[in-house]
C-alpha cells in the first residue's frame, strides 16, 4: 500500500489529528483535499502542541511534503497566519515543503460577510456555519466567478475577475440593505500579498502524480467528516465541499485507481457542532459526561460539541458511502466510568423500521434510535496497548461494533497520546 486516504466517518471531531499525525511520521507526502480554514487538527509532537487549519499535518515533521490541493478554499491572509504561527515554534516552512496548488479558489472578506449577512438573517433556520466563508468561497467556484491562486500574477486579470464577482456579491448585498464591497482596496490588499502566496504556487496535479510515479506514501488528509458532505450529509446542514474519500482524487488532480486503502476515523460515541439532525444525542448527565471527559470543544471555533451514543447505522452507512477499508476506533477511554453504553442498530420512523437514515431532513429529525445495551467495564482503558489486554466487556463492545457496521477495526486510540493506540491493522504496510 502507498497512497492512504483518511475521511472522519461522522459528523467531524472523530480525532483525526492524532491518527493523521501518527500516519504522516510514515508518509513521505501529505496533501489536504478539501475544506478551509473551518475545520483543525490538533497534534501534540514532543511537548508541543500544533492547532493547523489550513497547513497540512506534514507540515511539522521534516523531510516531508505538504501539498494544498485544488480542492481546498483558501484564505491567503489566514494561511499566512498559520505559516507565522507555525515558524514561532520552530517549524521550517519553505517552497519546497509547502505546495499550494495554483487552481485553489481564494476565500476573500466578501465571502466572510456574506456567510454572516445570510446566518444572522436566517434565524431559526440557520445551518450554524463557522462564518469563515467557506460555502460562499465554494458557491462561486461552481458559479465560475471565483479568484483562484493563479489569478495573482496578472493585475489586469485579477482587475477583471474582481469585477465580475462583486457584481454577483453587491448585487445580493443592494438587495439585503447593506453596503456594496469596495473593488479598490481589495484589490490592492491582494496585490500586496500575492508575491507571499504565489512562492507557495504549483501544478499540483502534476506534482502528485509525479510522486505516485516515484512510488512516494502519500497521505490524502480529509476535513470534517462524511456526514458534512454535501451531497451525503445531512443536507442542508452540511459543508459546502465533498468529504468522502472520492473528493482525494478529484481536490488534488490524481485518478481513484492511486488511492489503495480508505481509513475511516471512528469515534467511540457520536458528536456534532451546530445545527443539524442527531439520532442519538443526548441531552442529560450522560451527554454532559461524554463531553466533559472527551473534552468536546472545537479546535478552531471552540464551540462546544453535541455529544450522543455511537450511532452504528450511520457509521455503516457512511462506510458504504465512502468505500473505507478499515476503521480507527477513536475516544474508547471516554466511556470507561458508565455503567451501560448503547449502540443504536436501527431507527423507527412512522411505525416503519429503518435500516438506513432517510435523505429528507424532516424524516431525519423524527427517526427514533433503537438501541442495543452493553455492560460497561468500569474500569480504565487508558493507554491499553494491547487488544487482550482491554477489559472483557470493552472486547465485546467493540467486537459487536465491528460486526454491526460490516468494517474492521483497524486500531484503537485509548489516549490523547500518540502512542496509546492499539494497532490491529497499518495502513501503508498491508
């Protein structure tokens, strides 16, 4: 196995970041595929913590490659941020670890206003976006009015492109009683900053198909989680990007015949941020204690996570969706002080029994979870690096998981810590 693609299997926050840490220290390549700035990882490297948002997770680890692909949305004056951010620790950022492909489409302040012009207008019907101005950045890659990377190297070009955009923008902008974007100063703020952005500019298509030639491990770095996606989410509270691990290929220009195994992070109960529906929250001393133990706090936002019992009829589902070969387990140690967990195995809706969550959003907020109950194990799991050595009941919870939703285990994360993982299955070594 060379090329590796890591999805979050549910709604996002399944700790991908200490997975993709873990996995990076092998792999010679790791690209971002799609998302912005709105989704983080957080990776503690010797004593050191790193909140990256934009910056693959490469990135603090020498004698790598870290590749932005096609797919993300990029906010320059945020990506040079994080680069600041990133050096006062003593990372080394440079042309040559850091590629950013020249076709990534630019998030610019319009596009954050206009995320918070249209939640705040929304009401009760708000989606809860982060207001970053991802899904304006992304509705006007698909309008064909976006700035992309390579539209920095001509004033006249970006002149006209500029043009075109804030016609769509003020024209919405007129309509909602606010003023129209000022062309000038962005334009001149983007002059400014292009020689700082444009160092970092390459064909990534050819660059990464250059690397599986050379038979290179790369490691395809999702954000967010399958659930978010746009298409396969719950729609419309979702983001505005593909997350499955499809989006690889298509977010960086390479084939799907190049990704060779599909890791879906899994975590041991079920969270969410923002609105949206949610099968299995719950809203009592359970739910308070899965957040306060499991530290549910988003890396970038800091908002404070929906938390549930783990839903294995999504998970399944997302499985199927995204084509994973084999799950990390993440945040078992969370439910060791219960005395009972439970795992929903099907919905009821209307008297009908369901084996899958319905696409309508209405349906989606009525299913009632049918559960199936396990004993806990009341004792610590922390930092278990060994399946036997697990307690029993924590064995037969996973082991019931793992037949449920039709997908191996192929590590278990019983810590923070990087090396308190039980590894069942290596992704680049199979």
């Amino acid at each position: 196995m060379k090329n590796v693609v890591v999805v979050g299997s549910q709604w996002g926050d399944e700790g991908k970041g200490k997975i993709v840490d873990w996995l990076s220290s092998e792999a010679d390549v790791v690209v971002r595929f799609q998302g912005g700035h709105n989704a983080g990882h957080t990776l503690v490297i010797d004593g050191v913590t790193y909140k990256l948002r934009l910056l693959p997770s490469g990135i603090v680890r020498k004698n790598k490659v870290s590749i932005i692909g096609n797919g993300v949305v990029v906010d320059p004056w945020a990506l040079l941020d994080e680069i600041k951010e990133i050096k006062s620790k003593g990372v080394d950022v440079n042309e040559n670890n850091l590629i950013l492909s020249e076709s990534a489409n630019l998030i610019l302040p319009f596009h954050r206003e206009m995320d918070e012009i249209r939640e705040d207008a929304a009401g009760k019907a708000k989606i809860g976006t982060t207001r970053r101005g991802i899904g304006p950045a992304y509705e006007d890659k698909v309008g064909r009015r976006s700035i992309r990377v390579m539209d920095l190297i001509s004033e006249k070009n970006l002149d006209h492109r500029l043009e075109t955009v804030l016609m769509h923008h003020n024209a919405i902008r007129k309509g909602l009683g606010k003023d129209i974007f000022n062309k000038d100063k962005l334009k001149k703020d983007l002059i400014d900053i292009a020689p700082k952005i444009l160092k970092y500019s390459k064909p990534v298509w050819k660059i990464v198909n250059d690397f599986i030639g050379q038979g290179k491990k790369i490691l395809f770095e999702g954000a967010q989680g399958i659930l978010l996606d746009v298409d396969h989410g719950t729609y419309p509270f979702v983001t505005s990007s593909n997350t499955v691990a499809s989006s690889a290929a298509t977010g960086s220009g390479c084939g799907p015949g190049t990704i060779n195994y599909v890791l879906g992070i899994t975590k041991a109960y079920t969270t969410r941020v923002g609105e949206g529906p949610f099968p299995t929250e719950l809203k009592d001393k359970i739910g308070d204690e899965l957040g306060t133990r499991g530290k549910e706090f988003g890396t970038v936002t800091s908002r404070k996570r929906r938390c549930g019992w783990f839903d294995g009829v999504l998970v399944r589902q997302t499985i199927k969706i995204s084509g994973v070969n084999g799950i990390a387990l993440t945040k078992l140690d969370v439910l060791d002080n219960l005395n009972e967990i439970k795992m929903c195995v099907a919905y009821e809706l209307n008297g009908n029994k369901l084996d899958y969550l319905p696409a309508a959003v209405d349906d989606q907020l009525k299913v009632k979870p049918i559960y199936k109950v396990f004993k806990g194990w009341k004792q610590s799991t922390k930092g278990t690096k060994k399946f036997k050595d697990l307690p029993e009941n924590a064995r037969k919870y996973i082991s019931e998981l793992e037949k449920f939703i039709e997908t191996k285990v192929s590590s278990i994360s019983t810590s923070p810590e990087r090396n308190d993982t039980i590894l069942i299955e290596d992704p680049f070594n199979i």
